[in-house]
C-alpha cells in the first residue's frame, strides 16, 4: 500500500491511524480526499455511515481484508456471545504482528508483519513466521539477534506510540524483549472508536 493511499484513507475517516505507520496524514490536508474535498462540508452521517466507517477503522488500522475481519468476529462471538465485541478487539490486539507493533519493535503493523514472516521474531524462544497468530497472557516475543541490531533501532528509539499496559518489557533496560501481561480490552485501542457502532454493524448483517 502506497504512502498516498494511507494518507488518503486517513483523510476519508478523518482519523489517523497509528498502524498505518505514516503520522501528520491530517496535518496540511485535514478534509476528505478528493476533487472537492477542501470545500465540501463533511455531511452528518447516517447510523449505517457510521457503522461503516468505525469498522473500517478496525479493518485499516490492522490491516485486514473484510473476510478475515468477518471471521475474527466469528471466533468472538464462540468466545464470548453476551459481550463479543471485546473478544474481538483482544483477538486483534493479540495478534503477533500487532504486539511486535505496540512493543515499538517496527514503526507499523505492515513492517512488523514484515519483520515476522522473514524469521525476526522469537516467541517463546522459537522462531514464528504467521503475523496473523494470536498470542496469549504470559507470551514472551523478542527480536532475534539480527534485527535487533541496527535494522530496528530507529524504531524502538521512537516507538510511533506508547507501551500499551498490557505489554512490558521482558528486561529492565532491553526494548527488544517484550511479554504479554494481561489480555486488552477496548481501551488498549490506539485512536478514537465506538466499539458499539461495530457490534451493531455485524449483528445486523447475521455474522
């Protein structure tokens, strides 16, 4: 995915989001993309509007295609049908691409899934190539030797955000050893959403 189509997305939403890795996508063009983007006045929504852009939101941010976000929300539901919609976001911020993400390993979640399916990342000790894995509370995800040298050190210098509260590192004073402490919730997720608007959205459509 280009630098423009990430920049784009953003706009469309009017949200940046951290998994893209590109920051200041709002910062000189803060209007939708778009040949009148600067002077149109972004309508009020409708309910279905709103549903679709929160769950596109999920969908940028972690970058998923529409049937694999289907069937996270699939499991979810088997995990837990009175209050599914944290399954989900558990399930998505537990992937290994997103923890090697949020430990500050890469600077998005497409480098960190790089940096997994070519062999960088240890989970446990061994080697795991699937960026798509979800981990559990008490995993412990470290860099291997060659990528924790110069090839991520610009990233875990300036993280693009924070250590989430469910993760920490493994070794006071190492940032390329991290462990799952604790299972997220919604609140763990890195920008504005209505986790609501996206249980809505699929109980409608029977998912």
């Amino acid at each position: 995915m280009s630098n423009r189509t990430k920049f784009k997305m953003q706009r469309a939403l009017g949200l940046e989001l951290p998994g893209l890795g590109k920051p200041g996508a709002l910062e000189k063009r803060n209007f939708p993309p778009g040949q009148h983007g600067q002077t149109t006045t972004r309508r009020k929504l409708t309910q279905y509007a709103v549903q679709l852009r929160e769950k596109q939101k999920l969908l940028f941010h972690y970058g998923l295609r529409e049937e694999q976000l289907r069937r996270f929300v699939r499991t979810a539901r088997g995990m837990n049908s009175s209050n599914w919609i944290e399954s989900l976001i558990a399930l998505l911020e537990l992937r290994l691409d997103n923890v090697v993400f949020r430990l500050g390993f890469a600077r998005s979640i497409a480098a960190a899934r790089q940096l997994v399916s070519h062999g960088h990342v240890l989970v446990n000790g061994k080697i795991m190539t699937i960026g798509s894995a979800t981990l559990r509370s008490g995993t412990f995800v470290r860099l291997t030797d060659y990528a924790a040298g110069a090839m991520t050190e610009a990233a875990r210098n300036a993280p693009r955000l924070p250590l989430p509260s469910y993760l920490q590192f493994a070794l006071e004073g190492v940032n390329d050893h991290g462990v799952v402490r604790m299972i997220p919730t919604p609140e763990h997720v890195p920008f504005e959403f209505n986790p609501r608007q996206v249980a809505e959205y699929y109980a409608k459509r029977g998912v």
